[in-house]
C-alpha cells in the first residue's frame, strides 16, 4: 500500500500561495517587458512554469510491499529499504526547523538525525538500518502505515525526539 503527503499542508499552503503569487507577478513582468522578443518571453515563460509545476507536485510517500520499504520525496529522492537491512522502525515526534533545518527534503541519511521526508505534521516514523542510517518521514495519518507495518512483523517503538 502507499501512503502520500503533500507538501503544502497546514501553514505551508500560505507559502505556497505567496510563491505562486511571486510567480504570477514575474510572469506578468516578462510578458510585458517590450525589450524582450517572443521567443525569450516564451522561453522565461516555459522555465518559469516548469519551475511551478516541479514546486506544486512535491510530496513524500511511503510504500510497504511485501519484502520492502520505499519511500521518497517526489520528484527529487527516494530509497528503498530491504525489511532484511531495516534495524528499528519508530513513531517518532520531531522539531524539523530544530532538528533538520527545515521541511522537505532535509539532512543526511549518515547523521545524527537522518534525512527528513516531509517535516508536516510533526509526527512520523523513522527507520534505521544496520549501517545506521536513519530515515524519518512523517505522515498525516499514522495509524494505518503501523498497521501496515505490524502485519509485516515489525514491532514499532514509541520514540520522541530522532
């Protein structure tokens, strides 16, 4: 099963409406720029929508199949995880400004805290292999995705801080 959330919920959304207004004003300015020929307006104006469209679709998602673990951040990352190479699996509370620096797609699978997949709501889980690498994504709805999980043998631990 696959779990997705995107990632202009809650406070975030008012961003990305300030960001897509940002856009509708430079695309207004390009377009009426008279020193400026068709084809660089129509050039500008096809980056410019691009470049909101890869913005407007970003979002993490979580798939458990029957051997494995994959999850992402799309369109940039993803990464799947062997239930063989997975350590401990958690519900975990986060603080993403405090502890990655942000939402999104943040951090380092190698460091302390690993790499944050999503940052809203403050709650997730997080996986850690045997290497150490950890991977926290957070979801909405978790009850579900540890249902999931316990069907597949895992026994999850409550942890509140990554």
């Amino acid at each position: 099963m696959t779990w997705r959330q995107t990632t202009w919920t809650g406070w975030q959304r008012w961003l990305f409406l300030g960001v897509t207004a940002m856009f509708i004003a430079i695309w207004t300015v390009i377009l009426l720029d008279d020193s400026a020929t068709n084809s660089e307006r129509i050039i500008s104006s096809l980056i410019l929508v691009a470049s909101w469209i890869f913005m407007a679709v970003m979002h993490s998602w979580l798939r458990i199949t029957a051997a494995q673990v994959r999850m992402g951040f799309f369109p940039l990352y993803r990464v799947t995880l062997p239930f063989r190479e997975i350590r401990e699996a958690s519900v975990v509370t986060i603080s993403p400004f405090q502890d990655f620096g942000g939402t999104g797609l943040k951090g380092s699978a190698r460091s302390k805290n690993g790499i944050l997949l999503g940052g809203v709501p403050n709650t997730g889980l997080r996986f850690e292999t045997f290497d150490h690498r950890r991977y926290v994504i957070t979801l909405h709805d978790l009850e579900p995705v540890v249902q999931a999980l316990e069907a597949q043998g895992f026994t999850l631990s409550a942890d509140d801080a990554t």
